[in-house]
C-alpha cells in the first residue's frame, strides 16, 4: 500500500491543495505554519478507518476544529468553511479514499472509504483464523515525541496480545515508547525462561528481539552507539558506547533519544505486526510512516545522513517527513522533495523545487530551494554589500572602502569568505592595471 495522491479541502489553513507523493520518500519543505504538519495530519486522517478497522486500532477523525476559518469581508469576524474534505489515492485501491465533514456538529464520513475499510477487516478476519498474513505498517511520529508520551498502559499480557497491537496509538503524534520498552523488558525474562524449559521451544520473540537490536543499532552505529537492550541492572532500556559504556536511554543527548524512541517503535511495530518475519521483519514489512521534523535535535552531520539510514533500516516502508534542515534535503533527490507554498494568486501549491538539491552544498539548498540568503542579517551585512559595490566598480581605494575594509575585517575576522573574495578581486585588477 502506497499513498500516491491527497486533495484537501477547507483543511486548516487550505482552502485547496493537491500534493502527489513519491513511492518511496517523499520530503515536506516550507515556512512556520505553511502546513505540513496539516498534510500529515490529513494523510493519517484518510487513511484512518483502515487502522480503525483492526481491533486494537483506532481511526482518526476530522475534528470540528480542523475546518478552515475564513475572515468576513469588512469585519474581524471569523466563520469556518464547510464542507470539509480529504481525499487520498492510494496504488492498491481502484477508487479514491474520501472522507468528508459537513458541518459544526457532524461526524466524519466513511462511506467513500468502504474498499480501505473493507480490506482492513479482511486482514483482521485472517489474523483472527491464525493465518501469516503479512500486515503493513502505519505510524505517526509528530515533533512532540520526545516530550509528549502517552502513560503507561500496563497490560499482563503484553507478550501474547494480538499481532494488531502494532496499531494501536500508530497514528498518535505523541510517542508510545513508554510501551516498547514494556515490552523489551517482558520479553528479555521471557526469553530467558525459554532457553530454560523445554515448553517453550520454537518461540520466536529471540527472534523478534534480535530485529529490534539491529535495527535499532543499524540506525546508531555512526554516532558511536551499540547493543540497544534492557538493562536488568538499570531497569529500563539502554545503549552502550565505547567511550561512555551502557547508559540508560534516558541519559542520552535530547538527539540520541528522539531518534532510539522513533526507531525503536518503528521496529517493534514492524516484529509485532509480522512475528512470522522473525528479525527479518523490519526489512520485509511495507507501509507508510509519517515524521515531523525528522532532523529534530539531530547535529548537521548527522541530518546529512539520517534518511539514508531510515531507508536502509525499513528499506520497504514509504516515509513522508517534514524537515527545515537544508542538511536534509542536500542528501534527496529534487523529485522527492515538495516545497509548500503560496503562488502570486493566494493559492496554496505543493510542487517539486527547480533547483538541484542532491548532492549540493547546504548553502546553494538554503538559497536555491528555501529562498532563505545564506549571509545572515547581521548588522554588518549592508556596510558589507557597499563594500562589494566599490570593489565591484574598481574603487578599491577610495576612503570609504578602505574604512569599510578596516572595520568588517575587525569585527568578520580578515579569514571571513566575502571578505577574502573581495580582496582576490582587489589583487587582480591591480594586476590588470599593471
């Protein structure tokens, strides 16, 4: 299952917008509150009454507040649009998924939905007759997932609940990795009861452990970190570094975290879904995750090489994800890239860039993609622009240039890149000049 298209309607702040996505990694660019975390939400929405369909899933709904407020002409009055209305293509499904709210106080329409409905209680019906149907994945990570946790839902059988387990929260944008580590811990004793008793021979959860590790791992390994496991001897999960030794995951930098927690719950997800893959099954499983921020309190080296290793890890999972990081997007290909934005009319577009961005220098994507200039604003920004403009026009040598130059090579520093242009410009036409 891929997502391929989605039509919003009087969405949030969209009174029309078509996005397309690609089958394997689509990237959302754009300002504060230009909406993709709307499109996200939305993608999640329409998709919604196929995890619904499950019996530890749960759909979500557009919310009365989601509907678009429109101000009225003259007043400071607002009044929100209706209908409100998403529509998704998805390449399994001959028909367009649709799911509409008409009004204040209505409910979210399913009718449109019926053949995603339908296939989710076909493969519940199959789970349930103990069939190795092979389930996709579907998550929501929001940019609120290392703070905003969901509590702790102890269950006694947290090891033998249903495969659809692996739905349950997945579209929450708050994280549940309160219940992986639940479950690493059940399972680390389990394991060991069962080298111990002949009864529980032929259980696979080794197996499935041995996926979340090494995913887990494959993910950490350039940042120095090794060996995701529960710690017995600290009582939660932890990590270990050649320099640091194990550490708890608590006690990790805010970055290392978001990152162990957003993997982690993917990859548990993945072995609950399909314990038939055994620790295969974060390589075999497909679906859709969608990330905000993907590059949250990552280090600019390590958002240059955090989608490829998300890739290499779930290498069939389709990832849409969010980013601000010119990092990020140096390291994607253009086609994969939808940059969020107004036309000249008002109206919304999500359009691939024209400028290159794989393989290009951050500063050429800041400027060329994000439009944003990679001289910042600081106040010596215009005495430096003068500055070019004289140099530029031969007159080097006038007072005020050498002034300018005196000044800006004290505050810049005299190694500073603009300031060294302008004086290879300054060598070569005194060369000129003879």
């Amino acid at each position: 299952m891929k997502l391929e298209t989605l039509k919003l309607r009087n969405f949030r702040r969209f009174k029309s917008l078509d996005i397309s996505f690609h089958p394997e990694l689509t990237v959302l660019a754009a300002r504060n509150g230009q909406g993709k975390t709307s499109v996200l939400d939305a993608a999640t929405i329409a998709l919604g009454t196929f995890v619904g369909a499950f019996d530890l899933g749960k759909a979500k709904h557009i919310a009365q507040t989601d509907a678009r407020y429109q101000r009225l002409s003259g007043h400071s009055d607002n009044e929100q649009a209706f209908p409100v209305s998403l529509e998704a293509t998805l390449s399994n499904m001959i028909a367009p998924v649709v799911r509409e709210l008409h009004g204040a106080k209505g409910r979210t329409t399913i009718k449109h939905a019926g053949e995603l409905t339908k296939l989710g209680r076909q493969l519940m019906k199959r789970v349930q007759a103990l069939e190795p149907v092979p389930l996709p994945l579907m998550a929501y990570y929001g940019s609120g997932r290392l703070w905003n946790a969901h509590k702790n839902m102890s269950r006694k059988a947290v090891l033998s609940e249903s495969r659809t387990l692996g739905y349950e929260d997945c579209f929450s944008s708050a994280s549940s990795f309160t219940q992986v580590q639940q479950w690493m811990t059940k399972a680390t004793f389990a394991v060991l009861q069962h080298k111990s008793m002949e009864a529980y021979e032929g259980y696979t959860l080794a197996h499935q452990i041995e996926g979340i590790q090494n995913t887990v791992d494959k993910v950490l390994s350039n940042e120095g970190w090794s060996d995701f496991h529960y710690s017995v001897q600290h009582e939660e999960l932890a990590m270990t570094h050649s320099e640091m030794g194990v550490l708890p995951v608590s006690l990790l930098s805010d970055g290392v975290r978001a990152m162990v927690s957003l993997v982690a719950d993917m990859a548990w997800r993945c072995a609950k879904l399909n314990p038939q893959m055994g620790e295969k099954a974060q390589e075999q499983t497909t679906g859709i995750a969608f990330i905000d921020e993907v590059d949250m309190h990552l280090h600019p080296e390590w958002q240059q090489t955090v989608i490829q290793t998300l890739r290499d890890a779930f290498p069939l999972i389709q990832f849409v994800v969010t980013t601000h990081s010119p990092q990020v997007m140096s390291t994607i290909r253009r086609e994969n890239i939808r940059v969020i934005q107004s036309n000249k009319a008002g109206e919304a577009r999500a359009e691939e860039p024209l400028a290159r961005t794989y393989g290009e220098p951050s500063n050429t994507v800041l400027q060329g993609v994000m439009f944003v200039d990679p001289q910042p604003p600081v106040k010596e920004k215009q005495d430096l622009k003068r500055l070019t403009e004289l140099v530029d026009q031969g007159l080097y040598e006038d007072s005020l240039a050498l002034q300018l130059m005196e000044q800006l090579q004290s505050t810049l520093g005299e190694h500073h890149p603009q300031l060294q242009r302008l004086q290879r410009s300054i060598k070569r036409q005194k060369a000129l000049k003879g």
